[in-house]
C-alpha cells in the first residue's frame, strides 16, 4: 500500500483512467450537505490566492489549500498504449464530484474566453488521442453503470440523454456558481468578490490544479482494498452495511470469474434505491431497510442470532464458502434476490391470509420485528412450504404472541426463540414445517417461552389491568378479531371499519354519574382496575369526550343530569349504539338495557377470553 498527499493534477495528469467498479454506490451526494460546502471552500481559497498569494507553492500546507479527504484505489497493470487504469475503491463520490467541477468550471472558462485555463483544466478531465473518441477512455474517470449515461451527458452536451440525475445536477450547480463568481456577482450578504475577472480566473484555476488536496492510496491487493473500504465513509454520506457487503460480493464475484458487470442490474439494481436505503424506526434505532433486511436474511439462513453491528463479517462468513465458483455465486444472489422481494412485500400483504394477519399483527402492531425471519423462512421460494403448513406455523406463533401480550408475560426471549424454532424447522421436513413450530411452542415449560393454554387465559385474563398497560392499538387489534369472530358465527364476513376507538362501557370517571351509593375505598379502588379489564372495552367510530363517556347509562338518567348539551338526552349505552354498528357492541347494549354493572364486565371479561382461545387457539 502507497499513501501521498496529492493535487487534482497529480492525480489526473496523463492518459488516466479511474474506473469505479458496479459494486460502488450510484452517485448520491448533494448540493445542502456537499456540493454548496464544497463550493464554499473553493472560493474561500481562491479568495486568498488573490488577495495573499503564498510566496512558495507548497501544496502540502493547508494554509493556502482545502483538504478534500481520501481515495483508495487499486492500479490495473499496464498495457503498452492504453490508459493507465485504476479501480477505485473508496472515494468514488467525491472523485466524480471532483472530476464535475474541473469539467463545468472549464466549460465556463472556454465560454467566457479563458482559453488557457481552460486548456490546463481539459487535461484534466479528457484523454487526448483519436483512438479514446467515443469510448469510456477518452474521460479520466468512468462511474458505475447506473449513472455512465448522467455522467457522459454532463461532461459531453452534445450526447443523447434526457432525465434527471444527481450527477447532471451537480454539473449544472458549478457551473452557475461559477459563472457568477467569474462574473463578480456579489454573494447574497452583498460581498463581491475580489480582483478583476482574470485574476479570479487565474486564481479559481490555480486552486482547481494545486490547491485541493487529496490522500491518495494506492493499494496492492483486492483483500487489502476490502479492508481499508470497511473503515472510510463517504463526507456526509455514511456507509451502510449493504454497501460493505456490495462491495465484497462483486470482489468475490470477480474473483471468481462471474459475470458481475450485469449483477447491478440483474441482482442488486433495487437495493440502491430510495425505498431500500430509507431508515425507518426500529425501537430506538433508526436503520435503513437494506440492512434490517440482511441481517433477518442471515438470522435465517444461519439459524443464529446476528448482532446489528456483526452483519458484515456474519455475511462474509456465510457467503465465502458458497461463492467458490461463478454459477454458485449467481445461486447465492438470486436466491437473495428472490428472499429480498419477499421481503419488500410483506407491507404489501393484503387480504386474511395467514402471512397478512401475521405481518400486520405480529411485526407491525405487537411490533416484534424479530419474528421477521420465520415469515421469511415460511415464504421464501428455497422452502416452497405448502400453504397449508404455512398457515399452521403461523398462526400457532401468532397465538403464542397474542396470548402472552394480554397476560402481560415476558417478550424479551423472543430472538432467541426465533433462532431456536428456526433451527427446528430446518432440521425437519418441509412437509413438516408448520407442525414443528407448533409443536414447538407447545412443549415449552420455561415461564419466558410458555404457551398459555385456554385454562390460563381464561382464568387470568379477566382480572388483567389491559388498558394503561398494553397499548391501545394492541388491543383495538384484538377485539377486532374478536368482532370478526363474532360476525362469522352468524353472517357473511364484513369488513371492519377504520379507524375505531377504544371506548370505556362504564367509563373511567364513573364517580361523575355511575355510583348511586358512595363506594369504600376499597371498593373504589377495585372499579378503578376492573373498568380497564377487557371485559369493559369495546370499539367506536368515534372517540367519546369526557363529558360524553362519562353519561349514565339510559337515557333517562341522562336527562336529569344532562340538559342543552350535545348528544342532548342520549346516555352512554345510546352513544355506544350511535357510534357502533359491531356486534361485539351490539350484544352488551342489547342485553343489558337498564344498567352495566361490575358483575357485568366480569361475566364478559370470561365471555371474551373464552372468544380469544377460539380466535387463536392452541
């Protein structure tokens, strides 16, 4: 490995070639975070190279420079009259970037008559010769294949290409920026800048050739270049773990004769996409989707747990000894592919399958994203699992996660859990695949792996606190299973509305109207816990206000507390009726039309366990 501190025209002099390998990100820099700061500091050391120009030219000293950070790269070996070409490695953002601002500043240049600095600045950016016209080699660096086209458009006007694109967008900034600063533009505090045009030429091409400062690292060998990739980021763009593991593919791939020229396009083209690199919440953590998919990836193919910070060298680990040849390497992919597309279309789950109710109640509103990796194994087209199995995996694992939520039993064994019933299923036939997490979960004994049975639920789930201690959207997930379960026992399955709320039959603050005879303290403090207890929950369309839920419950007693107000006259079973068309509503007002009463929320707080065993049976 070779280090030196370097200039643009160290850098670019002669017939050069920087190439950035498919595996490399597509140009994603900016002009907020990069461009407008880069630009920024160029005209700050321009300024000085007019108003105190350094007496000796040392590059070196930062003084009368700007330091633009690092590029790695890995020299090809030569050919007698070809380019002199170099893979980089890290850097590639602000090579391009670099390479942008020496192209639109000379074209601004040969516009406004600067012929010779735009002459030192086309050596810089162009290989002269005839036989590089019209080939990747007549430029000095040639980008990855997502943006060659941006790229050749920005540096050559005269190609064909229509769009937009970061690259072309980031040509079009510098040359505007300087335009105007050549022009003497006054920034927007009414500064203009200093000298006359041709002193602000000779300086901006001055700082372009020998005052930007770069460390240049030449390296040896690919295994030495994947090393010193793993510890850079980009300025402002930080590199995820799928960049990492990107660039050790396409190396390993390479090594191993494949095609991976393609492989941008052919496996890896969507992962450089928005959706992918978007971060979304995860707990605490905000992590890009690419990376919380990998690392589920590999929970699943290796059957261990994988640490966030461990997915790179778990990858490389699992993948190594599969990519020994070129037709293995392109199983792993598509495979990968194949799982990543599953993967992505898990939000997209519609309909009551088994894989739709378990993504929307399980990962999204238990949120037990580490269950991820069994919906993958389930559907993943390497297993083929029959749709029946599916649906019995599934949903015995759905039943253990509802059961345990509403008994308020431990979850903090569940990626263990998933790691062991994955090494369960793996060991097992696939015809089996959905019998063996069932009967996995139900030989369980240790209290933070136990399957609550029917007795259990039924015996504690009625004296459970649920509302204050699990969230309400687990529990409006809840009894909207139940309402579905009540309306197939007697009718067509309709559809349940959205966007319903959780409604207190006797309300919360039941001292207002619901206590005929003054409670004990005792007594007071039961119904404070019992009117939070399943059986005293039920769903509306709309959120009640207080004073509203706290009505007595007929109509007539309402009517000698509640006088010119709206809902005029209506008492709390009436509002309930009003606003709910459920039939889990329907039954309780029905049934008691002269009060609800503690004895009622018990006798349905039984009625409603004894629904949930049937809803998700074990």
């Amino acid at each position: 490995m070779k280090a030196e501190s370097v200039t643009p025209t160290d850098l670019f002099s002669g017939k050069v070639h920087y190439e950035i390998p498919p595996y490399q990100r597509p140009y994603v820099w900016n002009e907020e975070d990069q461009w407008a700061p880069l630009w920024d500091d160029i005209v700050r050391v321009a300024t000085k190279e007019i108003i105190s120009p350094p007496v000796v030219k040392d590059v070196s000293s930062m003084e009368h420079g700007h330091f633009l950070g690092a590029v790695v790269y890995e020299s090809v070996p030569p050919i007698a009259g070809d380019v002199t070409r170099h893979k980089v490695i890290d850097g590639q953002q602000r090579t391009t970037t670099l390479q942008l601002v020496l192209d639109a500043i000379q074209q601004v240049f040969v516009e406004r008559g600067h012929d010779d600095q735009a002459e030192d600045l086309e050596a810089l950016v162009l290989n002269a010769g005839n036989k590089f016209k019209g080939k990747p080699e007549r430029f000095k660096l040639w980008p990855s294949r997502s943006d060659r086209d941006a790229f050749s458009h920005a540096m050559d006007p005269h190609s064909l290409w229509a769009g937009e694109h970061s690259i072309v967008a980031a040509h079009a900034f510098f040359r505007a920026e300087a335009a105007a600063w050549l022009e003497g533009k006054p920034d927007l505090d009414g500064n203009a800048p200093p000298g006359d045009e041709a002193e602000r030429a000779r300086a901006l091409a001055t700082v372009l050739q020998l005052r930007l400062v770069l460390v240049a690292i030449n390296l040896v060998s690919s295994e030495e270049s994947q090393m010193i990739f793993e510890t850079l980021n980009d300025r402002g763009t930080p590199l995820l773990k799928a960049d990492l593991i990107k660039n050790w593919v396409f190396q390993r791939g390479d090594a191993v004769g494949a095609e991976v020229e393609a492989w941008p396009e052919t496996h890896w083209a969507d992962f450089d996409d928005k959706w992918w690199r978007t971060e979304i919440a995860q707990g605490r953590l905000l992590r890009s989707r690419i990376d919380i998919f990998l690392q589920y990836w590999l929970t699943m193919r290796t059957q261990a747990e994988v640490p966030t910070d461990g997915i790179f060298h778990r990858f490389t680990a699992y993948a190594r000894p599969l990519m020994t040849t070129a037709a293995d390497a392109e199983a792993l992919l598509s495979g990968m592919r194949k799982d990543a597309d599953i993967f992505r279309g898990f939000a997209q789950l519609t309909g009551d399958s088994p894989a739709a109710r378990f993504y929307s109640r399980v990962i999204e509103t238990m949120e037990l994203a580490a269950a991820s990796p069994l919906l993958l194994w389930m559907l993943s087209k390497s297993h083929s699992v029959s749709v029946d199995q599916v649906r019995i995996g599934l949903e015995a694992f759905e039943s253990w996660v509802v059961r345990r939520t509403l008994l308020r039993y431990t979850m903090k064994d569940v990626n263990k859990m998933i790691v062991a019933i994955l090494k369960e299923v793996g060991a097992a036939p696939l015809e089996q695949a959905g019998n063996t997490v069932r009967n996995y979960l139900d030989k369980q004994t240790a209290d933070a792996r136990l399957w609550p049975s029917d007795v259990d639920v039924v015996k504690v789930l009625p004296s459970v606190k649920l509302y204050g201690n699990v969230r309400r959207s687990r529990i409006r997930v809840v009894l909207e299973a139940v309402e579905r379960s009540l309306w197939l026992a007697k009718h067509d399955l309709q559809s349940i509305p959205a966007g319903l709320e959780i409604e207190h039959v006797m309300p919360q603050g039941w001292r207002t109207h619901w206590q005929p005879m003054r409670l004990s303290p005792e007594a007071a403090a039961e119904r404070d816990l019992r009117v939070n207890r399943i059986g005293n929950l039920t769903l509306l369309s709309k959120s009640l206000n207080a004073s509203l839920s706290n009505r007595p419950w007929t109509d007539d007693a309402t009517l000698k507390v509640e006088t010119g107000k709206s809902e005029a006259g209506l008492g709390k079973r009436s509002l309930i009726q009003k606003y709910s068309q459920l039939v889990l509503s329907k039954n309780l007002t029905d049934e008691h039309p002269e009060a609800w009463t503690d004895d009622d929320i018990e006798v349905r707080s039984i009625f409603l366990a004894e629904r949930i065993c049937e809803v998700w049976p074990r």
